[in-house]
C-alpha cells in the first residue's frame, strides 16, 4: 500500500507547540501512551503488520526549509531554537508497539523520552483511520466531488450563523483528500460569500501553508495529564498554566480546563491567569452548562466575560455550533474546532472513534518506575486510565462531591 504520511507537518499545531514546552521545562521525561478503540472495531487481518510499515515509514519523513519558512512567519510565538530540534528530528519505529489479537481487536503504545513520542499521536491515529478504509475497501466509495459541495455547504451555514471556525479534523480524517477537499471548499466558500461568521484556518500545519491559512492550536489534555502523573492532579492545571504562560509569554493563550472537571480547575484558575490567559476551550460536558460555569467564574473574579474566548470543540457538527453560537452570543466571544464531522462525514461510511492518550509518566530517564496518570473529563465515557488509577485520581480531587 502507499505511504500515507507524506509530509513532516502534516500534524496538528499542538503537537508542536506542546513539544517545545516540554523540551524547555520536561526535557528527560520519560513516557507512556495507550491506543484506545470506543467503538471495539475488529481490524482485518493482517492489519497491525502494515500498520507497522506505515509508522516505519515516518522514519523518512523529514521537515522542509518551506516548512520551518512558513511556521517561522506564522508562528512567531515557537522560539527559535526549537525549528533547529525539528530539522534534525527523526522518527523511530522502536518507539512503538503494535499488535492484533485473537479477535482482530488493534492495540498500540509509544513509550520513550516525552519531546520524541509527542510527535507521533496525531499521525498514527490518522494512518489508522485512513488504513481502516483501505484495508475494508470502503475508501472506494468516497465521493470527492460531493464531499466539496457537503464541506461548503457546512460552511455557508457557519458564516451566515455568525461562526467563527476553524478544522480540527486531522486525527480521525477519513483520508488526507477528505481533509484537503474540506479544507478547499471552506477556504472557497468563505472568499466567497459575506456574513459575520468565517472560516479562520485549521489544526493541520501542512493545510495551513499549502493553503494559505492561519494554523490553530494550543495545548491538549496529555499535558496537563503529564504534571498531574508527575505532581498529582490537584494543583496540576496551576502547575500546566505556570508552564504554559512562561513558555509563550502570553502567546497561545487558550486553556484546556476540562482534564479533571470543573471544580478543580475552578479552584485553581486565580485571578492573575484568569487575566492572564485570553480564553478557554470547552471540550466535553454539556456545552451550555460549561459556558454558564465560566461566565459566573469569570463575573466573580470581576472580569468582563464578553472579553474572553471560549472555544468550544466538544465533538461539534453545524447544527450545534449555531446553536451554540446564538447561545453564547453576548455572553463570551465564542468560536468553534470542528473535527470528524468535517473531515470525516461520509455517506455509508462509520467514522472511527480512535484516540491515543497518555497514561503513564516518570520525571527522569534514571526513575526506575513509571507513575501512571489518567483523564476525568466532563462526561463519564469519555475517562481514559486504569480504572484504580481513575478512582485515585478522583479521590484526590474529590471529583464527585
């Protein structure tokens, strides 16, 4: 089969942006991540084996002058030194673990030093994605032509509804030309037409340069993740939003708040990063009640809350982003990360549910055990971890009262 990662930043931007962060502040870091399937798919037979000369192929995968040209002028916030890191940065396969059970049931990890595995999640979940259509044969029915008009219909509906939005949709794509097509036909339709919403750019840095848009992002939930396994969960948003504001000096300032709830985080973000940070992202629960919380959060602290950004990314499709937007308007400045239902909303065609999380993590190479770490997100389904671990973590921050 053809190789499917082609290009070194074909890749979200937070991929980057966390890995200069912890080169700068978690430089020995050692860690472990875990390939989570919700949905139990049964991959075919001979899937793991070529899964495995795909991310073998990444070893050849190198960044470009075009590229760090483009990040340089883009990104003003990555310092400098880190573009020297990415040219002499190489993948390894001996980084990663794959394997099929019995059943055809996939199971993936990464383990190593935390600045080299950060840069594989995205990719790997977006070759598993693609290579599942190719191997099932359903990659044949995909209609690009139709899926241009769907993409800029969606738009259309976003910009009139007062939107502003922006792709998140690299890691579960259907494919790189469903990412591409909708990526076109967003960027065409918001040329195009008038209205208070638009479309600002996307997730994916190689999109953003070929297509001439702004590449957006921050920060995921493995980092705070991370200082929670190394720190313990109950001052590590404090410790993630001290990280983070003395990396950028201000720069990529919207927080993730949701890797253990509200009631922690609310605890946490004081007045001086309430100013400090320009907004928040909203990536489960249930999107009204979150920005409701956040706005008497805010109001408490004696900030204008029609000040700040909330980014809302809580698996999103048009419909409830205008629903959303109408609700927020007035309340916030609200914008919006959309990610399977732009690139991946088929005809006949099951998007995956496939993450990637990180689940364990020791301070330094010369530790001899790991300490393991876990998400509690706003909606019970969505807890990554070993279950002993979750209930740990839940008692520590007493999640449930």
């Amino acid at each position: 089969m053809r190789q499917i990662i082609t290009h070194f930043t074909d890749d979200d931007l937070y991929k980057f942006t966390m890995c200069c962060a912890v080169i700068e502040n978690y430089p020995r870091t050692q860690v472990k991540y875990k390939f989570i399937d919700r949905n139990d798919t049964v991959y075919p037979r001979g899937f793991a084996v070529e899964l495995l000369r795909q991310i073998k192929f990444l070893e050849n995968v190198v960044i470009t002058d075009e590229e760090i040209s483009f990040m340089r002028h883009k990104c003003p916030y990555i310092p400098d030194w880190f573009y020297s890191f990415l040219k002499g940065f190489r993948y390894d396969s001996r980084w990663v673990s794959v394997s099929q059970d019995a059943e055809g049931h996939l199971e993936v990890g990464f383990e190593g030093n935390w600045s080299n595995t950060i840069l594989l999640e995205v990719k790997v979940l977006a070759i598993i994605s693609e290579l599942y259509y190719m191997f099932t044969g359903l990659d044949k029915a995909l209609d690009y032509s139709a899926y241009y008009g769907k993409s800029e219909s969606k738009a259309r509906r976003m910009i009139e509804g007062g939107c502003i939005f922006s792709d998140f949709g690299t890691r579960r794509r259907a494919s790189y030309k469903a990412q591409e097509t909708c990526i076109r036909a967003m960027k065409d339709c918001n040329d195009r037409i008038a209205g208070s919403g638009r479309f600002i750019g996307t997730s994916n840095v190689w999109f953003a340069m070929k297509y001439d848009l702004t590449p957006v992002g921050t920060m995921a939930h493995e980092f705070i993740c991370a200082i929670a396994g190394m720190y313990g969960p109950q001052m590590a948003n404090y410790i993630a939003m001290q990280t983070w504001a003395e990396t950028y000096r201000g720069a990529l300032g919207t927080f993730l708040f949701d890797t253990y709830g509200w009631k922690i985080f609310s605890l946490n973000f004081s007045e001086d990063y309430a100013n400090m940070f320009k907004g928040l992202r909203v990536d489960s629960g249930d999107n009204f009640k979150e920005l409701d919380l956040i706005v008497s959060k805010y109001k408490s602290l004696k900030i204008d809350p029609r000040t700040k950004q909330i980014v809302f990314s809580n698996g999103l499709d048009v419909d409830k982003a205008i629903e959303i937007q109408n609700y927020a308007h007035g309340k916030c400045l609200p914008s919006f990360g959309i990610g399977t239902h732009f690139t991946n909303d088929f005809s006949g065609i099951k998007p995956m549910n496939i993450v990637i999380k990180l689940v364990a993590v020791k301070i330094t190479e010369s530790w001899p055990f790991y300490c393991e770490t876990c998400k509690l997100s706003e909606d019970i389904g969505k807890y990554t971890g070993n279950p002993q671990t979750v209930k740990r973590f839940m008692e520590a921050i007493h999640f449930n009262e």
